[in-house]
C-alpha cells in the first residue's frame, strides 16, 4: 500500500465558491468546435503544458491509460488528411445511416479535413488498453470513461489558453496506429486539431441544452411547478 499524505486544500467561502465556479462557467460557455485554423504556430511549451493538465485526470485505478501524441511535421499532417478522408469519404457516401447524415447536416460538415493540415498541432489521443510489465500484461479498468475525462481537461485547458480545438473521430480510426507508428496495446480515441482560429473560422448556430433538460433533482424541495 501507498504511504499516505496531507491533502493540500484550500478551503473557499461559500461566495468565492459561486464567483469561481461562475467564472469557469463564463470561460466554458464559450468553447466551440473549430474547423477553419490558421497555420499560425503555438507558443513553446504551450501543448506539453496542456498535456500536463490533461493528465491529472482521475483514472481506473490510477492506471492513466491515456498516450498523447503530438503531431506538428508537415508530412505526416499531410499523411493524417489523406487517410482520414479516405475513411471520411467512405463514410459520408456509404457507411453513414440517414439518420447520422441527418444530424450532421446542421453542422455542415463533409469528407474534406483541411484542417488536419492547416492545424499547427494535432494531438491524437489514444487508450492504453493494457501494459506489458516484464513478462506479464498488466489490464486497464475503466479505459473509455478514463480517457474521456483526460480529453475533457484537454480540451477545457486549451480553450483557457486561447486555443481553439475540434473533437475529430474519423470513422474508422485504425489507420492512426499504421500512420503513427503506435503499438496494438494503444487504441485511438480522438483526433484533435490545436491552435488559432482562421481570421475567417465560422461555427454553426446551434444551441447547447437548457440546465433545466439536463438536470434532474432527487429530491422534493425542487419538485417543478
Ligand atoms: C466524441 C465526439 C466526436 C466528434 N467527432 C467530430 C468529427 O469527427 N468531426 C467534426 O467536425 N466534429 C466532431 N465533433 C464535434 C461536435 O460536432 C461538436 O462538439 C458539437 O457539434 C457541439 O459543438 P461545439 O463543440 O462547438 O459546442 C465531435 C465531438 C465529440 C464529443
């Protein structure tokens, strides 16, 4: 077993509590998918920095079964385009249910993904399914709900920093493990462009959810109506 060690906490009054988590919210709330970049590259230091963040997640069992791996050369990025719209064009003419192509068409998206090399970074985040430790494998718990909240601090960091990102799933994504080089233990997980909107950039006008859809009190001080 591990030693044990203080907590470092710091201790808010209740007001200073609800001005952060109001002000985080502020910040958030303006977060949106990005799919026209700027080449413009990022400071140094910025992407290790937002790693670094990304992975003080929680984690099944403290595994942290996450690798980023950070793609800036020109060749590869042109690499990563042409194999993800291979799959993409696939997808959009055949694989696609009517039903998908209908909830994308609001977002206006297509098979073509300039911004796989308009982008100064693409981080490709992939699972760490199992580890080989001397001569045995070692399982991961809990990998996809691990690495999705991992890929959430990603993304909240970035846009604290002033980046802009897009989630890009391409579908499907085994080419990432060919293109990258990766082992069969790393399953990739997301596609994320990093860096400075084009001057241009546009986003759709959609709409994020009412609190009161997504919450649900279980008590009957908040019964409605
Ligand atoms: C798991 C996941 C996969 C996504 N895959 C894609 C994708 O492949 N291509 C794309 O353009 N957007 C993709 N998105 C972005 C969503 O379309 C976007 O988050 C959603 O429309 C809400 O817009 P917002 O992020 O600007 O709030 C994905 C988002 C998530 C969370």
């Amino acid at each position: 077993m591990s030693p044990f060690i203080p907590l470092a906490f710091e201790r808010l009054s209740p007001a200073d509590s609800l001005a952060r988590a109001e002000a985080f919210y502020a910040t958030l709330r303006r977060r949106r998918s990005v799919r026209q970049f700027s080449s413009e590259p990022l400071p140094p230091g910025l992407v290790e920095t937002l790693i670094h963040a990304a992975g003080t997640a929680p984690s099944g069992a403290n595994q942290q079964p996450w690798r980023f791996v950070v793609v800036t050369d020109a060749d590869l990025k042109q690499r990563l385009r042409a194999a993800a719209e291979a799959e993409e064009r696939e997808f959009y003419a055949h694989r696609a249910t009517a039903e998908w192509l209908a909830d994308l068409e609001p977002l206006g998206t297509d098979w073509r993904k300039p911004f796989l090399e308009d982008a100064p970074v693409i981080v490709v985040v992939f699972r760490v399914d199992y580890e080989r430790v001397g001569d045995k494998v070692r399982k991961h718990y809990y990998v996809h709900e691990s690495v999705g909240i991992a890929v959430g601090l990603f993304l909240a960091a970035a846009h604290t920093a002033g980046l802009v990102t897009l989630t890009h799933t391409p579908s499907p994504m085994g080419f990432l493990n060919s293109v990258l080089r990766r082992p069969g233990n790393e399953r990739p997980f997301v596609v994320i462009p990093l860096g400075y909107p084009a001057d241009d950039a546009v986003v759709p006008d959609i709409h994020r959810k009412p609190l009161n859809a997504i919450i649900q009190y279980n008590d009957d001080a908040h019964e409605p109506g």
